[in-house]
C-alpha cells in the first residue's frame, strides 16, 4: 500500500507484522484447495447431512472472510484518498498564507524606503497646521522653497504646480453642486 506523508512523497507500507517470518520461497505455485466433494443433494441423506453442512458453513466463511477483507481494503483507501486531499488542502492553504506573510513584509519594506526618502521633503508637522504656515509664507518664499525641495523629489514622483494659501481660498475653486444631479 501507499501511504502519504507530510513533507514526503508517498511511501510503501505493508500490513504484515513486523516479526513475521516468511517462509522459503518455492518454486511450486500454491493453491487455495476447496474440498466440497458434496453437492446440494447431499444433504437428502441423514449419513451425509453433518458433512455436508460442515463444509457448507466452512465456504460461507470463507466467502464472508473474502467480503471483509475486501471491504477494508476500500475503506482504507479511500481513508488515504481523504487523507490526501486534505494533505494537499493543507499545503495550498500554508503556502497562501506564506505568500501573504511575504507581500506583507515587501510592502512593509517598500513603506520604510518611501518614508525615508520622502522624510527630508515634507518639513511641515502633522497636526493639522499646514494651513496656517502656508498662510504665513509669502509667494516669493514659497516658490524658492519649491525650488529648492525639485532636487529632493524622487523620480517617478508627480510634479505639483505651486499654489499660494490665497490661491487654495479663492471663491473660484469652490464649486457647489445640487445633490439631484
């Protein structure tokens, strides 16, 4: 039989006890002997009922061991089939998980490069003030200071047109639309 193992291609094993001792092999070929030298009709006489019975019940036997056998047979291996397509089941669902750890810890990285190249670019804090200090820049320093950051601007990074406070407060940048359209 074949059997599946984790992290290992199918292995053969067998079923035979481990301190089993085979015999010498021969060259003759063996034969499973059915002695049924009576028929149905043999059970007519009284002399000849016990015999008859005797070896009516010894092949019944052998016909049910034969069924078992062959039944357990099919239930292991559709236990390993099971077994397997949950082997298989696993290893998609690890390697998944495997590929998402991995995009998480690029972009993680991807994150770290961006923000220490951009960490000279943006001298303004993060508390909501921006407004205020771009108020107080003139056009003039606001321009020399775009000019200045051109340098610092990574590549493949958009470029922005200057805009002056006055010009982001302007009446004419503000459209109000009627929610029914």
């Amino acid at each position: 039989r074949l059997l599946s193992v984790r992290g290992a291609d199918k292995v053969a094993v067998t079923l035979d006890p481990s301190d089993k001792t085979l015999d010498p092999e021969s060259k003759r070929a063996v034969l499973e002997k059915v002695d049924n030298r009576f028929g149905c009709v043999a059970g007519a006489s009284s002399d000849f009922f016990p015999i008859y019975r005797r070896h009516r019940n010894r092949e019944l036997e052998r016909i049910e061991q034969m069924d078992k056998d062959w039944e357990s047979l099919k239930e292991a291996e559709s236990f390993q089939a099971k077994r397997e397509a949950a082997l298989i089941a696993d290893e998609e669902a690890t390697a998944a998980k495997r590929a998402k750890r991995q995009k998480r810890k690029e972009a993680k990285k991807m994150g770290e490069k961006l923000r220490k190249e951009a960490e000279g670019i943006n001298k303004f804090q993060g508390d909501g003030s921006f407004i205020e200090a771009m108020k107080r820049l003139s056009p003039e320093e606001l321009e020399k200071l775009a000019k200045a950051n051109e340098s610092q601007v990574p590549e493949g990074a958009p470029k922005v047109a200057v805009v002056s406070a006055k010009q982001m407060g302007a009446t004419s940048n503000i459209q109000i639309r009627d929610a029914d359209d």
